[in-house]
C-alpha cells in the first residue's frame, strides 16, 4: 500500500513552511534514517528524515515551493514489490484509504505557490476553497486600499483577480459609500517599491526569507504591543579583560567577553528572579532557571540560540557551546529547541564598535540587554581623572511584568559581575 509523505510539523507553533530542497529524486530508493528533504521554517532550515522505507514514486511539491500547510502531502512513497504501481493508482488506492478524501491527494496543491509559478484552480475547486487566488500585486494594492478580496471578481485566468480587478473595485466603492465625514487617516507605512518605480530608482529585489518575514512581524509587533523603557549603566571591564587573558593562556580556551557577559547575565537573574519572567494576562511567568538567548546575525536574519541553565555552566562550557550554536545558526542546522524559550536576551554588537544601543525586548521575554564596545575613558576616581575600559550596557524592558526599580536590581546585580569577575570562574 503506497503511503503519503507530508509536511511535518518541526515546532510546537509551525503552522506551514517552505520546501527548500529535495535530498532524493522520484525513483529513488529510500531508507529509514535518510534525509528526504530541506524545510525552511520561520527560524532555521531543518532536514526532514525518512520514516518508512520503499520507493519515491512521486513528488507532490517541487523545490522551492512555499507557505505549505503541515500535514500537507509532499510526495508518495510507494513498498517495496510495488514496481509497477502507477501514480493513477496511487492516487486511488489512496483515496480509499483516506475514506474517498481524493481531493487531499494532487500533483499540484492549491495550498502551495512555488517560485515563479501560480496555482491554478478549476471553478469547482475554487468554489469548496477558502482559498483567494489573487496576483501579489493585486493583494498588496487591496491591503494598502483595505478592500476585500472576497467580494472581488476576478477576470485574470480562470477567475484569477488582478490588479485591474482590485482598481475597478474601489471605483465601485468610492461610487457607492454614502457620504460621511472623512475618517482620520491611518499610516500605512510608505510602499517602497511603488516609491521606487515612482521615482526611477534603481534597485535590486532581494526576496524576503521566511525568517527576516517572522523577524519583520515579530518585532513590529513587540514594538508596538510591549511598553519599553530603557535603563543604561557603565560597568568597567579591565579586571574582566585581564582575567579572560589568564584564562585563555592557562587553559587554552578562547574564552570571549560575551562568553562572561552571558555567564553574569545568568547569575543576575538567578538573584534577581523577578527579571526573569514573562508577561499573560492572568499571571506573571516566573522561571526557575536562567536561560539565556543570545542574539547571533545570519545571512537569513537575526536567531537567538539558547543557552540552557547558564548559571550551572562555567566559562569553557558556555564558549563551546555558544561556538556551536552560533556556527550552526548561521547554516541554519539549529533544532527548534535550540532556538525556542528562553526568559532574557543579550543582544552585543560591541564586536562592530557600536558604543551603546537600545534592542527590541523579544517576546515573550520581558529583558533585553544591549552591549556596546568596551573603550578607553577617562573617568574619576577618588577626585582624580583615570582611564579605565568602559562598556556601556542597555536593559530594555517590558513594564507590564517588570517594574523600573526591578530593572535597577538586575543591573546592580549585574555590574559587579562584570565589574569584579572572579565570581564568575568560581
């Protein structure tokens, strides 16, 4: 009996993904164990293995194709002593199976756009789909125009609403609004590509990953839903710097700032477990451990992998481990628990020489600290100027569950960790 591969599930909130490559071609044989295929996910691209054995017999949805619903079928895999079975077959041996569904079963998904093709309906699939099938630009021009696509006829191939639909039905709109006083205005934002071609400018479309999608939606919101304010603080870092040197000479390791930056984080909230929540509406999540997200730049956006118990792991442990995290968030390799939960945020970019910044909490988190460069300044000292390495720090903070005189706690419990390190290699 031929079996259908779909597209799993790879997270707890993985609603849909995108098929980045296929590992094994129709034909192929199959074991279990083997890697079928690449699914993009809104943080990392992951390899999906086989479950069962047999024979690819076909691939449903082709490379590339995105926005796939779990549980969506991907291909059909065929046992082995079925040679000679058809797709036709297949498809009808399946339908059987799944009580006469034939319609969850299709070469070519109506769930699944690929790149540089559209899908196509017949009138009567279109007709028992929830599904609105409309030009990219036809539903950018309707979402800037607020009307909507479903009282818009379409008259692009078979029923397909275009631009020219979109236009026709805000005339119709206009003509038929009764006349009332004007509403205020609400911004929408500029659209830059129509700016763009407005004004001749030059430019090259870079297509948004699914990552930097979720990253734009996620932080847009975090900003607009989540009450920041920032406390910033100096902390000195010479004797951290001087320590570090030791360390690294004495065990070889290359122990970086950021490395001890994580470690303090981690035993700040473990003193201060009232930073170390997150905000509901009916109660605030406090968490037992101090699980530290440490914000890393790849070529598809921003990830925070996780480092897990920060406060039970010394210096070399969290090296090593933020080194793995870090090369394996940049090829996109993370596990989903690798990347997900976490209470706290360290986002540095002093490695660049940015000398102080304020992040966007990430939610559901309340903390993010911000770390700039450490620099030489001149600061007093018992009514003397001296020079001492300074690196200023930025706590942003969600108000709903983190009060202005908690945030103060963290970070005075924070700077002499930095400030006096020794307790950090204990």
């Amino acid at each position: 009996m031929p079996t259908q591969i779909l597209m799993p599930a790879l997270s707890p909130t993985m609603t849909e993904g995108n098929l980045a490559k296929w590992h094994k071609k129709e034909g192929d044989t199959v074991k279990a164990g083997q890697v079928l295929a690449e699914i993009e996910t809104d943080k990392a691209t992951m390899e999906v293995e086989a479950v069962d054995e047999g024979r690819i017999l076909k691939i449903l949805i082709p490379d590339g194709a995105q926005g796939i619903k779990v549980n969506t079928p991907i291909a059909i895999l065929a046992e082995e002593g079925e040679e000679g079975l058809t797709v036709g077959a297949a498809l009808a041996a399946l339908a059987k199976k799944t009580g006469g569904a034939s319609s969850s079963v299709t070469p070519a998904s109506p769930s699944v756009s690929s790149a540089g093709k559209e899908p196509v309906l017949s009138r009567a699939q279109e007709s028992s789909s929830s599904r609105i099938f409309a030009s990219p630009l036809a539903k950018r021009i309707a979402e800037q125009m607020g009307i909507d696509l479903k009282a818009v006829c379409g008259t692009g191939p078979n029923g397909r609403i275009v631009r020219a639909d979109v236009e026709s039905a805000r005339s119709t709109k206009k003509s038929t609004a009764p006349s009332r006083s004007p509403a205020p205005a609400v911004a929408q934002g500029i659209d830059a590509r129509d700016y763009a071609d407005k004004l001749g400018m030059a430019y090259d479309a870079v297509p948004n990953s699914m990552v930097r999608k979720v990253i734009a939606r996620r932080l847009t919101e975090s900003k607009q839903l989540v009450p920041h304010f920032y406390l910033s603080i100096d902390v000195e870092i010479d004797e951290l710097l001087a320590l570090r040197k030791q360390v690294n000479e004495v065990s070889g390791a290359k122990i970086s700032v950021n490395d001890c930056v994580i470690r303090a984080v981690a035993l700040a909230m473990m003193k201060v477990p009232t930073a170390n929540v997150s905000w509901t509406d009916d109660a605030i999540l406090q968490y037992r451990d101090a699980d530290v997200s440490v914000a890393v730049a790849t070529p598809n956006g921003l990830i925070t992998p996780l480092i897990k118990k920060a406060d039970t792991k010394n210096l070399a442990q969290i090296s090593a481990e933020m080194k793995d995290l870090a090369a394996r968030a940049r090829d996109g390799k993370l596990r989903p628990e690798e990347f997900q939960g976490g209470g706290f945020t360290v986002s540095n970019l002093g490695m660049y020489g940015v000398r102080d910044f304020a992040a966007i909490i990430n939610p559901p988190q309340s903390c993010i600290l911000a770390v700039g460069a450490g620099e030489q300044r001149a600061v007093v000292k018992n009514g003397q100027i001296v020079v001492a390495t300074v690196m200023t720090c930025t706590l942003s903070v969600d108000h709903r569950a983190v009060d202005g005189a908690v945030g103060a706690e963290f970070l005075a419990a924070f700077k002499p960790l930095i400030e006096k390190p020794y307790s950090l290699v204990a």
